[in-house]
C-alpha cells in the first residue's frame, strides 16, 4: 500500500506517458495539436495510433475539468469490421 503506480506509457513511439500528457493540459494544451507539439505524443512512426486514446481524454478534461481515471480509445471510424465482398 502507498507505492506510487507507475504511469502508463500512452504514445509507445515516442515513449510519452500518461502523466507527462496531464501535466501538457494543466500547462495549457486545449487541443490535439497542442499536445503533439508539447509532447510529441501521436507523431510517432506508426501514424499515430495513440491519438484515439489522446483526444476523448482531452475532451473529457476539458468538458468536466478532471483526468478520467482510465484512457478509453475511440474506435469510432476505425474500419476492422471491412467485411469482402
């Protein structure tokens, strides 16, 4: 008990973490592109595959003020269900 856990690795590309994106958004990123340029989180060499967890947990901070305490990654729009016809 009282051990400090470790923060989540949120952009593995740029090995940007969860806590190092917070503290972008209590410094002031308001948006996507914010983040990008304070963290480099989602500007990796996969295309940035992090930004569907990066940007509903901005927006939740930005509607209610506080860090949701689990990223949730919007699949909306992600297109695996493509079935051949």
């Amino acid at each position: 008990m009282g051990a400090k856990k470790k923060s989540e690795i949120i952009c593995r590309c740029n090995n940007v973490s969860r806590e190092t994106i917070e503290q972008a958004i209590r410094d002031g990123a308001q948006t996507m592109n914010d983040i990008f340029d304070t963290t480099s989180a989602g500007v990796g060499p996969c295309g940035g595959s992090c930004r569907r967890k990066i940007g509903p947990f901005l927006e939740h901070y930005l509607k209610t003020g506080q860090f949701p305490e689990k990223m949730v990654e919007d699949l909306t729009g992600k297109d695996d269900t493509k079935k051949s016809g």
